[in-house]
C-alpha cells in the first residue's frame, strides 16, 4: 500500500494520471513486472483499476446499469447478484435502481467505488477516494483496502485524510 | 475473469449509448426538428414553383442534414469527457478504436437514421417523384454515417475547448463538402444511380472510415492526445 501525500497542486493527480499511462513521463519509463507499461498496453489495463477525481457514473442511468456497463468495459462478466451485493456492501441497500441522478454525491461515490468490488485486478489506483465519503464509509473503505491488500492486492492512493488499514505496513511518497 | 470480445464490446457501447439517448430524448428530437423546419423553411420561402423545388429538393435536403448532424456533434464525447467515463474507456483493456466505432455508430443510429428516415417524407414537401425519393434515401444512407465520422474526428479534436461546438462546425463543414457534392450530385438532376459510381463511393466510403476510426483510436490515447491539442492550439 502506498500513499501518496503533498499539498494542493504538488502534483499527486499528475502522479497517479502519469501510471495509469495517461501522461508519457518526461523522463524514465514505467514499469509493470518488469515491462514498460505503454509495451504491455492492454495487458497492464486488465490488471489494473482507476478511480479518479471524476465518477464516471452517468446520471441518466441507474446504479445498476452504471455498473454492469463500467464492469463490462474492463471486461469482467458479472451478473446482476454480484452487482447488487456490491451495491448492498457500500451501503446503498434501495438505491440500486434509482437513478444515479437522485443520489447524494457521497452515495454517488459510492457506487464509483463499488467497482472495485466488481473488477479482479490487482493493482488499484486510487486518486482522493474518500471525497464526499462519511466517517461510516471511510471505515468500510479501510476495510476494503485490507481485504485487497490480504488477497495478495496493491494499492496507490492519494488523501488528505488519515487512513489506517490494520496490520498492513503503509508506505509514504512526500510530494513537495 | 471472462473477457468481453470486440463485438460484445461494440454491442456493450452501443446499447450503452442508445439508452442514454432513450433518457435524453429532447437531444434526439432537437436534430430531428431542427432539420423538420429547415427543409421545410424552403417551399415557403421560394414559393409553389414545382419546377424550381423539384430542382433543389436534393440539395436542400442535404445541406440541412449537413447542419442538422452538426447539432449533435458536440454531444459525441463530451459527456463522456466531462463525467469522466471517457477517462475510463481509455483504460479498458481493448482496442480503442472498437470503442470509437461504436461510439459513431450509435451517433449515427441517434442522430443520422432519423434523418434518413424522415427526409422522404420532407421530399414530398418537394414534389419529388418516387424514384427520387428512393436515390435520395438511398444517398443519405451512405452519406450521413460519413458525416458521424468525419464529424467524430473534429468532436474529438474540440473536446474541452471552450466554444468547442461552432469551432467543430467550422472544421468539419469544410471536410464535409466532397459527401455533399456526392449525395446532392446523384440524389438530384439524373435521378440514377451510375454503375460505375457506386463502387467509388463505397470505396471512399470504406477508406474514409478505416482511416477515420484508426486515428481516432489512436487520436484520443493518452500522449497523442495532448500532441494533438497542441497542434490544434497553435
């Protein structure tokens, strides 16, 4: 587990954007076991899974279908109990077939974050994902990250709040 | 872990973004009305002469499926931009350019078909006889998916500028004239499809679209796409 820490505007989101292979890095290269991953391409999105600042949630759509759609774009084939037991783990137990556009922008985090649950990678990026959240789902977002992290998963995340997953030695990254 | 292939990946986005335009439904009419009243605009404005609407029905009809399918250009990808789904796309771990595809074809179900379907009825409004009817649908069948394509490539270049929706019109527009001589060409004088002109337009057709999806694949991928915009900026 690494979390990436350092004021406004030092760069974290350019970080974490610059190893999903959003951004080429000045110098040097990045690398997934042992490969470049602008070589491995596709092979490095199967394994890896990003949840920006934005949601990615469209609004028309209800939490249901917004999932089986991003589920189906990374290429995992779920079916609709998976979704809903996702759904229910994050706590939106009757919302799942409300539009996302009823939703409060911290239940509409949580169906962002719900696709974690659904996708197999092992490698999570993860930029500022407890905005919006409240202290009940921090809690269950530290959960999450342990269970990730026991099932042999990384994780890269930025946050100006203190998240402590038990057990797990965290590493820090400064940016200044 | 079952990975989806590139059909259940173009069918995945298709349906995606059919069902949104179900939600948004006033987007879809919006082209379609746009383009209702200002084929119509003309029989009013020129006056019950059979002759000289019979004359320019084609290319009437061409032009306001020209700027009716310009409308809804902007709409391509924004949303997609601005809620960050497109963001996601970049990082599904199959061909881009699949996605592309899908995203113009569905465009094209939502914006072009419509049009295609509703300018026979307008060519009544024209006098056209049968036959040119069938040319004229016939024409825009082939026509209005290269305006989603070619629209697709300025849509994507504009993405995020500010005023991105005039500066898309004023760069396609122009890339868009050799269709509008093509399809208003063979739609009107003649009314006759030559043999030899199909296969050419298919061709270009084919062509057009090979190149267009392969750099739109290509274009919005990470690092391209900031090259792009600086050569689009400067």
């Amino acid at each position: 587990m690494l979390q990436v820490q350092g004021a406004n505007g030092s760069g974290k989101t350019i970080l974490l954007r610059t190893l999903c292979g959003f951004m080429m890095p000045a110098t040097g290269e990045i690398r997934w076991c042992g490969q470049s991953i602008h070589e491995l391409g596709d092979a490095f999105y199967a394994e890896m899974v990003y949840l920006g600042h934005l949601n990615a949630i469209k609004d028309e759509l209800n939490a249901l279908e917004n999932l089986r759609i991003s589920a189906g774009l990374a290429g995992c084939k779920v079916d609709d109990k998976q979704v809903i037991a996702a759904l229910r783990r994050l706590g939106l137990r009757g919302r799942e077939t409300l539009p996302v556009k009823v939703l409060s922008q911290g239940q509409r985090r949580r169906v962002a974050l719900a696709r974690l649950l659904l996708s197999n990678a092992p490698l999570w990026i993860l930029d500022e994902p407890l905005t919006a959240l409240d202290v009940g789902a921090v809690g269950l977002m530290q959960e999450l990250i342990g269970e990730h992290l026991l099932n042999n998963g990384m994780v890269i995340y930025t946050t100006h709040q203190p998240l402590e997953v038990v057990g797990v030695a965290t590493r820090w990254l400064a940016l200044s | 872990m079952n990975k989806l292939s590139l059909l259940g990946l173009l069918s995945l986005v298709i349906r995606r973004d059919l069902v949104l335009a179900m939600r948004r439904r006033a987007d879809v009419l919006t082209t379609l009305i746009f383009f209702v009243i200002v084929v119509s605009l003309f029989p009013l404005g020129v006056g019950p002469e059979m002759d000289m609407l019979r004359k320019m029905a084609p290319g009437v009809v061409w032009v306001a499926a020209l700027l009716a399918s310009m409308l809804s250009l902007g709409r391509m990808f924004s949303a997609d931009y601005l809620d960050g789904t497109l963001e996601q796309m970049m990082l599904v771990p199959q061909s881009l350019s699949v996605l592309v595809l899908a995203k113009i074809l569905a465009h094209w179900m939502v914006s072009g078909l419509p049009l295609v379907i509703m300018a026979p009825v307008l060519g009544l409004q024209f006098d056209m006889p049968t036959q040119a009817l069938w040319v004229l649908i016939a024409a825009l069948l082939l026509g209005t998916p290269i305006l989603s394509m070619i629209g697709a490539v300025g849509a994507a270049l504009t993405l995020g500028l500010r005023g991105g929706g005039a500066l898309v019109s004023l760069l396609v527009l122009p890339l868009c004239i050799p269709v509008l001589v093509f399809g208003a060409g063979r739609s009107g004088s003649r009314c006759k499809w030559h043999k030899r002109e199909l296969p050419l337009i298919v061709a270009r057709r084919a062509t057009g679209d090979g190149i267009g999806i392969y750099a739109m694949g290509y274009g919005p991928r990470p690092a391209y796409f900031d090259r792009i915009k600086h050569i689009v900026y400067f």
